[in-house]
C-alpha cells in the first residue's frame, strides 16, 4: 500500500522533472522488491544496494533481478555510506530503519544525509514508531511519564521536539511526535544551505508488524518551488502532508478474499456501519482499530493489491 503511494507521488513528481534519470539508492532486503518496482514502473536503471549485514548482502547478489543494481564492495551501514559515498547525481535515497533503540542516530543519518543533496534530490525515512519500545512500568499512571524520560534519554537535544509532554508519548500521538523529530534532523541537515528548502510531500504510519512512520521529501531551489507545486499538482494530492506535525494513518485490516469482495461490492457508497452489518461482524481485535483500519481501506481500496499463492 504504502509503496504503490510512493510509485504515485513520484509520478507526479515527474511533471517537473524526469524520474527515469534518477539513481535510485536503498537498503533492499534479500529480494530487492524495491528495486524491481522502480524499475518497472519508473523505468529507474541507475540503482545501488547499501547493507550493512554480509550474509543479506551475499543473498542479495544471488537474488539479483536487474543488471542496473550495484552492490557495494562490501556491507556498509547507512552511517558509513553516507559519509563517503559521492552524490553526483539527482538521486531518490531511502533510508529504512527498522531498529527503534538506534534512534539517534539515524536522526544524525538522515541529517547527514540532507547535508550532501541538491536541488531535485528525494528522500525517504521509515522509523519505528511503537512507542512501546521505550518500555514499560507495573503503574500504568506512571507509563507515558516514564515512556517520555526514556525518549529524551534516547534522543539528544539537537533532535528532540519542543514542547514535549506525556501526551507525546501516545500511541497513537507517538508517530507525530517522531515525524517532528524528523523535521528537527532534515532542518539541521539543511542550515548551511540557505538556497535550498526540504519540502515534505508525505508521512504515513501503518503496522507492519511494529507501527512504522515512513515519510517522503524532496530538496528544492526556493526559486523553484512554486513552479514545482504548479506543474506537479501535488499539493492538491489526497495523499499531500501539508506540514511536519500530522502523519495519515494507512493501516488496514487483514480481509479474506470473501471478506473484501463483499465489502467493496458496497463501496464507494456505503458507510462503515451499512458494511459492517452486511458481514454481521467487525475485523480486528476491538471495535474501534476495526472501524479505522476499515474506513482507511475504503479511501484506499484502488491502491490495495491483491495476494494470491502462484506455484512455481
């Protein structure tokens, strides 16, 4: 769901500047899906592998679906690549961090990282966003209390939003409070480039497995922002973050093919209550995350894909 959303946004963002000239930079995992649907849908062909694990990165070689991807001599964390790694050309860089207690410095990445692009350069962060990582007390009173000493020990200063309190510690609050920790590390990132601007065109929370907040952006020539927004239209998106306080929840349930067909044979017209009395039950583990995980499927439900098992 969230990949076809970035597919979009990047479509649109070929409206003012052409995508299939772009390198593309990310981590991968062991089957390179990333890399394929770029390919395929973009026309990307300037692609590079970073992994930091050397048994992923030997799968990776062996997976390899395109001639177009390179791989690092040897496994680099995102930390060391940035460093030296050279950006001379317009690039889409994705940095995907799954580990919560390195929270720190991935904030110091992605502020690096900022640092070393130019005009028409895209970014990408996922961060996990369970708040529950920080821990948990046996005093529930106490919990978002503790939850929020634990967050300003793990995240310095330079990087911790203003104003903080235990409501920031939310569950639901919690993705929010990151993505302004993610504004504090872009904006750091961009200080010493004073004709440029980081410009958020998404951030969205979703499970997958853990909650997980990925937000996309793109480095603009202040000159060239009102031309940008004129010819991409992408503030007027559905999917368009305005600003770096607010994600869009994309979370949906898990539906059986049955489940689905009956519930998008009533959309677009039907509200949750007609659809949940048509199955005689909700989806999801209590009420409330059934009915907003359903209402996020039905705004959604053109992006879905369908999963099937294909034998080989």
């Amino acid at each position: 769901m969230e990949r076809g959303l970035f597919i979009q946004s990047l479509r649109k963002i070929n409206k003012f500047t052409n995508i299939s000239d772009y390198r593309y930079i990310g981590f991968g995992g062991p089957f390179l899906e990333d890399f394929k649907v770029l390919h395929h849908e973009l026309k990307i062909s300037d692609m590079v592998c970073v992994e930091i694990d050397e048994n992923v990165r030997l799968r990776q070689q062996f997976n390899k679906p395109l001639s177009c991807i390179d791989f690092l001599d040897e496994a680099c964390s995102a930390t060391d690549f940035i460093n030296e790694y050279e950006f001379d050309k317009e690039s889409i860089v994705w940095l995907d961090f799954v580990s919560f207690k390195d929270l720190n410095r991935q904030l110091s990445d992605v502020s690096r990282l900022l640092s070393n692009l130019c005009h028409g350069d895209i970014f990408k962060v996922t961060l996990n966003a369970n708040s529950a990582n920080l821990g948990n007390v046996d005093d529930g009173a106490n919990q978002h209390k503790y939850r929020l000493k634990k967050f300003k020990e793990l995240v310095t200063s330079e990087f911790e939003p203003h104003g903080l309190t235990e409501e920031s510690m939310y569950s639901k609050v919690f993705p929010n409070t990151l993505l302004e920790a993610l504004n504090r590390a872009v904006s750091k990132g961009m200080a010493s480039a004073c004709q440029l601007e980081a410009v958020l065109l998404s951030a969205f929370v979703y499970e997958d497995g853990q909650k997980m907040l990925t937000a996309t952006g793109i480095v603009l020539n202040k000159t060239e922002k009102d031309e940008f927004f004129e010819k991409t239209r992408i503030d007027i998106w559905p999917y368009f973050a305005s600003n770096w306080k607010e994600t869009k929840n994309i979370s949906l349930p898990a539906l059986s093919a049955r489940e689905r067909l009956q519930v998008e044979q009533m959309l677009p017209d039907g509200s949750y209550e007609e659809i949940r009395d048509s199955l005689g039950f909700y989806i999801g583990p209590n009420e409330r995350s059934a009915k907003e995980q359903l209402e996020n499927f039905m705004s959604y439900y053109r992006s879905f894909p369908w999963f099937g098992k294909v034998a080989l």
